[in-house]
C-alpha cells in the first residue's frame, strides 16, 4: 500500500509545499560558498563595531543566524497568533525575497542583508512545520509523517543538489560567459528563487488554520499570567534543547562548508559536488524512511542516541579519507546516521508537549539547532585561514559526541518523559 493515500489531503499539500522549497534552497545551498569565492569575499573582512574585523564567508553563515534567534519571539508569537499554515507561506516569501536579492545586488553589504533575511524566513517554516503536521495527521500516521516529511526534504536536497550541479555549464553556455563565473552562480540563485516561489500555491487552496493561542478578552486582560506560562513552556521544555545545542554547535563548524573542503582537498568540480552532495541526500532520505522501524525496536530515543554515536567515527574517517570518492562515500555514511532520527526527536517533543505550548517548543528545539550558527561560522572561516579543517573535525566530533551523551542521560538512562 502506498504511503500517501494514508494522510490526509492537508498534509499532502505540505508535502508538495516542502518538495518544492527544499529543491529551491538546495541549489542555493550547493552555491552559495561557491558564490562568495567567485566575488572574492572569502578573502575579505567586515570592521564590525567593537568587534574588529571578521571574515565576510563566515558572517554570511553566521549572521543569519543571529537575525533568526532576534526574530524569533516575535515570529513564534506571530505563528501561535495566526496559525502554522501562515507560517509555512510567510516563510517561503521570504526565503526567496532573500535568494532574489543575492542574485540581484551581490555587494557586500547587500549580500549580508539579504543572507539575513533567510533567518527570520527559516525560523518561520521551523515553528510551523511541525504544529502543522500535529494539526493534520492522528496518532496512528504521525511517525510515518513526520518520517515521510524529513525523507522528502532530505531526498530532494539531494535532487536539487544533482540538477543544480548540471546548472553552472548550462547557464554559462547560456549566458557566453566562464561556468565559474560570479554571473552564473547569481543566476543558479534566480532560478532556485523560482522554485522557492512555487511552494506556498498548493496551500493557498487549504482554509485559514487559525491560531493555536486563541485570542480572548481574558487573555488579553492578564499578559502576566501568559508570560508566565511561556515561560513555564520554556522552562519544562529545557530538556529537549540541550542535544540539539550541542550538536549545532559542532556542525555551525564544519558542515556548511564540507564544499569547500572538497573543492580544496581534491579539486571537485560543480558537476562532481552536485552528484555527491545529491547522492548525500538521496541516500539520507532514504535512510530517514527508516526510522519508525528503528523506533520499533529501539524507540525513539533509543534510536536518536544510537544513529548519533555511530556517525561519529564516520565524521573522524572523513578527515583522513585518501580520495574524493572515499570521502564522498564515507560523507554519505556520516548525514544518513546523524539525520535518520531526527524526525523521532521532532515527534517525541510535540507528543509530550501540549498544543499550545507546541510552536515555542519546537520553535525553541530548532532554535537551539540554529544557535551554534550565530558565532560557528565566523570562527571557523578564522581556523581554516590559519589551520585548515583539522581542528575543525576534531572539535565537531567532540561536540557531537557530547550531543548524543546528553540525550542518553536525560531521556534514556532515568527513562523518564515529560509532559508540557
């Protein structure tokens, strides 16, 4: 039987929505770097005020993410105001309102105001996505949703990730100028705003979902009393923030630029990280499928901790790798461990979290993902200067590690669960 006569209509067009936004993001993804050398600024520096002077490759990375954690408690507000559906379409607005602006004005300045405005965009599909999916799915699919969402998004990564490598030669061959050339990777940018565009048109036709906080006279009358409850979800919701932390942290140093590592260790062309990074997301997707099985035999946790430790040493492997190939292969290994559970945190949060406290909780789950963003980057751009990538495996496989030790203690070895 087919996965996708099981959910409901709603949820069908979440998952057009998401196919659709994934591949755009993708092709910018694969670029971006790649982008940013081409206009020379992984050469250049910023003078931020009482700060000094910072790589702009790594403030584009980490810059983002600043905007998104100080947007954060006005979007959450919005999102629980106005429902996750309006989050889902504001989100995708200005995600590609950010990739036009890339492709369009590329200066410095610009770059980053635009980068920025992918912040605030992500943070609204974090806090929505998941209270949607909640909303339109009962206990019996939910796992398989929440699984089929993080494949799909996953796998087509990884497909915008192939179509985007075949982009630079057609577009160069288009546009009469060199395939590397900072015009053609702002044209990817264009065309990856296209598809970021497409995504919220199969939502339009679904009915206002309104607002998961409905609005009362008495709740207007007593602000203190719901600060005091946003701040009591926050508080019990601690729990499941302290992997996701720890875990951003290592990442924010490595990951978004696992590109530019293998274009500096062994020389990959556009066409050859399109091919690895969609294989990566293929693969991933695929591997993510599996983790309502793995839920069955391990539980979610279980699952989580266990899929955590093992890409551990795959990460320490993809540092010595002898050639592109083992790495890409060993790469691979690495996103499908460390991704395949995801969806199982995800759910296991929002099954203990009631529904109103549900878009701060996974609004702050996601937010600890992001916070290691804020600085990683811009540190990392500094190592790899003076150090190369190195240092920057070691520290991440420590910090993962720390990741998946904190889960085990909290979730699994006391065995208890928490109800928001």
């Amino acid at each position: 039987m087919s996965l996708i006569p099981s959910i409901t209509t709603a949820a069908r067009r979440y998952l057009v929505y998401t196919a659709l936004l994934t591949g755009g993001l993708a092709i910018s993804a694969l670029f971006f770097n790649l982008l940013l050398l081409a206009l020379g600024y992984d050469q250049q520096s910023l003078h931020l005020p009482f700060l000094g002077a910072w790589s702009i490759l790594g403030l584009m990375h980490s810059l983002p993410a600043f905007a998104a954690a100080l947007s954060s408690l006005p979007l959450w507000w919005l999102v629980s105001r106005y429902g996750p559906r309006f989050g889902l379409v504001g989100g995708a607005l200005l995600a590609a309102a950010s990739l036009l602006g890339m492709a369009l004005w590329p200066t410095p300045v610009s770059m980053l105001a635009w980068a920025c405005l992918g912040g605030p965009a992500a943070v609204l599909f974090q806090v929505s996505a998941a209270p949607f999916m909640m909303r339109h799915s009962g206990p019996h699919e939910r796992a398989m949703l929440f699984s089929l969402s993080a494949g799909l998004m996953i796998g087509v990564a990884g497909l915008g990730s192939l179509v985007g490598g075949f982009l630079p030669a057609l577009l160069g061959a288009w546009l009469d100028v060199p395939t590397q050339s900072a015009m053609v990777y702002r044209s990817t940018f264009g065309v990856a705003a296209c598809f970021v565009l497409l995504a919220p048109i199969p939502l339009l036709r679904l009915p206002p979902d309104g607002a998961v906080l409905p609005e009362t006279p008495t709740r207007q009358l007593h602000v203190g009393n719901e600060l005091r409850k946003l701040w009591d979800f926050g508080r019990a919701a601690l729990p499941f923030v302290v992997s996701p932390l720890l875990i951003s942290c290592g990442a924010a140093l490595l990951i978004p630029f696992l590109n530019l590592y293998l274009r500096q260790r062994f020389g990959a062309p556009d066409a050859a990280l399109g091919f690895i990074f969609a294989m990566i997301g293929i693969a991933t997707g695929a591997a993510t499928l599996l983790a309502p099985w793995l839920a069955r035999r391990f539980g979610a946790m279980g699952s989580v901790v266990l899929t955590q430790a093992l890409a551990i040493p795959c990460l320490l492997l993809l540092a010595v790798a002898p050639n592109l190939w083992l790495a890409a292969g060993i790469a691979l290994t690495r996103a499908a461990l460390m991704n395949m559970a995801a969806p199982l945190y995800e759910a296991y949060a929002m099954e203990h979290t009631a529904e109103a406290a549900r878009p701060i909780v996974i609004g702050l789950i996601n937010g600890a993902f992001s916070a290691g963003y804020i600085i990683g980057p811009a540190l990392s751009a500094q190592v790899q200067r003076d150090y190369g990538f190195g240092p920057l495996f070691i520290a991440t496989a420590c910090l993962y590690a720390a990741g998946a030790w904190a889960n085990y203690l909290i979730f699994l070895r006391p065995r208890r669960h928490c109800r928001l």
